[in-house]
C-alpha cells in the first residue's frame, strides 16, 4: 500500500526503472501528478514489474499508487477482458486435496499445476507434505499487473480462510504471488493469517541443510529469473543465495539480477512485441555473457516463457525445484529433464 507520509517527491523511483527513459525533472512532475490524482505519463509506460517499489529509498511503495491509479482511470496493462479470462479459466481449476503427515506442512500447487515440471511432488522433497491444489488455492495477486487490486483485496480473505481450514502450523508455497498475498498483503489488508507462510527457497534450504549427506554439489553457473513479484518481499533474496551455495552451484552475478533483475516480458510481447523482444534478448543474452551454464526459474510464467527462448540459443532451462532435485542425485543436470533433453 502506497505510504504518501513516506514518499518526499525524489523522482529516483521513476528514474532508475530500467523500461523507461525519464529525467529527474520528468520522475518528479510524475510522482506529484500521481498522489494528486491528476494526469500521468507512467500509467501507460508502466509495465508493472514492480520494480519501483524497491528503487523507493524511503519504502513508499509507489507502485502500488500506480496499480491504484490504473484501476480508478481505467489506463491498464492489459485490458479488463483479458484480466476476466484469466479469472473464467483459473476459478474452475478443480480442487484437490492429497492428506499428508498431518505434522507436516502443506504444499500449495494453486492453478499452476500444468506449468510445473511433471512428476515435480514426487521428490522426497515433499514426502509427507499435504498437497493442495485448485481455484480455491487462487491468488489473484496477477491482477496486480493488470490495475486491479481491487479483485486480490476481495478474494484475499477466503484464500486464507481455505489454507486455514487444513488446520496446517505452516503453508509451503511454490508460487511467489501466493506467498506474497499470504505473507504482505494479507496482513496489509487487515486478514490475520493463521498459518506462517513459508516460501519454497526457504523450504529447500530448511530441507537441504537436513540432508546434507545426499547433496552432491553441481558445480554450475546458474543464471536466476528472478519474478517481479519477488520484490514485494526482498528479503527472502538471502534463502535464494543460501540455496545456491548448498547446491554448489554459483549464481551468475550478471547485471540483470537482484535488484536490476529485467522481468520475463510475459505479456509485453502481445501488446509492444518490439519492446517485449528486446527485454527478453537483453535478459538471456545477459545470462549467457556472463558465463551461464543455465537458467533457472521460479515463476512458471517465466518458465513457460522463456524455456523454448533460452535452449533456442543453447541455454539449459530449469525450474528451481528440478535444480534441487539435481543436486539431491534425483534427477540429471540437463534443460528440462523429463524430456531428456540434454545440454
């Protein structure tokens, strides 16, 4: 939530986003425009990657006036008939409930079960794990890219009631838009949250420093996509560091990473194809100059993506769950390894 207590006009929010082009100047007049309501440029530049809201050295969150914004003028991303099939096709994914040890955590899939890796929940990663998966499980926190908050706030409440009915100490989640509505905006919209939150880098490492004697360190060069969702909760950029270094594999320091990270482009390739090209040639191409063995991925967005993208130019492609499993001996170190592709 925007905190205009916070924000003192600096501009540095707008000026350092990477999609973008403006002066100091510029990024002044527009932060002013937005909290007066009044005409903005940046509601149509914005791609939504939320990347302004750790530029902000003061935590005023401006992109989320943006998002506000967006919703009150209309000026959106995308338009409001693509934001409704989203919800027509993901709010009849059927539920399903796998009971597990009932002192062990659960696992939440969501909606995003085809764009997972097959056979993914059969590591001895989540053997005993509750796993959830369907509508029921549904963030919404998508909307946030599409100028409607308004539709995560007004479901916010009944996802937490469902994971609070598995009666569960803590919730693992697989996808950084769960966890983010469970463990920031939640709380922020006033929902106790019954459970804790407990995001899959933090799992794996928990896991991985449990059973040591299986690792066998892989000794690659990894190159991390790192979602724009992530930004919401920078903090847990420390489990992601300790996750590569329990593996043995180093993590590309490329420029776009952390804080510079560049998002997928999922999306701006429909509207700006140009533009959205761009974004995804400098991203993989950043991967691969700095010495990438291989990309992994956390968001199945990216993942869906950018996997065809990066093998097309001899990159490995893997989701983050399947580079655990490689370095616990279950699976071999290649793009995509179900399919035996090998790199």
């Amino acid at each position: 939530m925007f905190d205009a207590t916070r924000c003192n006009d600096c501009g540095d929010c707008f000026v350092q986003c990477q999609y973008i082009d403006y002066s100091q100047d510029k990024a002044v007049s527009e932060i002013k425009a937005l909290k007066q309501g009044m005409p903005a440029d940046i509601l149509r530049d914005c791609i939504t990657c939320v990347a302004c809201n750790e530029y902000c050295p003061s935590g005023a969150k401006p992109f989320d006036l943006i998002c506000a914004r967006q919703e009150e003028t209309g000026i959106r991303f995308v338009d409001v008939a693509v934001a409704d099939f989203i919800d027509e096709t993901l709010t009849i994914v059927p539920n399903e409930i796998i009971e597990g040890d009932p002192e062990k955590p659960a696992l939440s899939l969501c909606v995003m079960g085809h764009a997972y890796p097959p056979d993914m929940t059969d590591s001895a990663l989540f053997r005993g794990l509750t796993l959830v998966r369907g509508s029921d499980y549904y963030s919404r926190i998508v909307h946030l890219h599409n100028g409607l908050e308004s539709r995560v706030k007004e479901h916010a409440r009944q996802f937490i009631d469902n994971f609070a009915r598995l009666n569960k100490k803590e919730v693992v989640f697989v996808h950084d838009d769960c966890y983010t509505l469970a463990a920031i905006k939640a709380p922020e919209y006033g929902i106790a949250v019954p459970f804790r939150p407990v995001h899959i880098f933090e799992y794996m490492v928990r896991y991985l420093k449990e059973h040591t004697d299986r690792i066998v360190p892989l000794n690659k060069k990894i190159a991390y996509q790192r979602p724009c969702i992530s930004r919401y909760a920078p903090e847990k950029e420390r489990y992601v560091d300790e996750f590569f270094q329990l593996i043995g594999a180093e993590r590309v320091k490329r420029k776009h990473d952390r804080r510079d990270a560049l998002c997928c482009a999922f999306g701006l390739l429909e509207i700006n194809p140009e533009k959205g090209t761009d974004i995804l040639e400098r991203n993989i191409g950043d991967a691969q100059a700095h010495g990438a063995d291989a990309m992994t991925f956390l968001c199945p967005g990216c993942y869906w993506l950018m996997s065809g993208q990066c093998e097309d130019r001899g990159l490995a492609s893997m989701f983050v769950i399947d580079l655990c499993r490689m370095a616990l001996g279950e699976l071999p170190f290649s793009s995509r390894p179900w399919n035996g592709s090998q790199y």
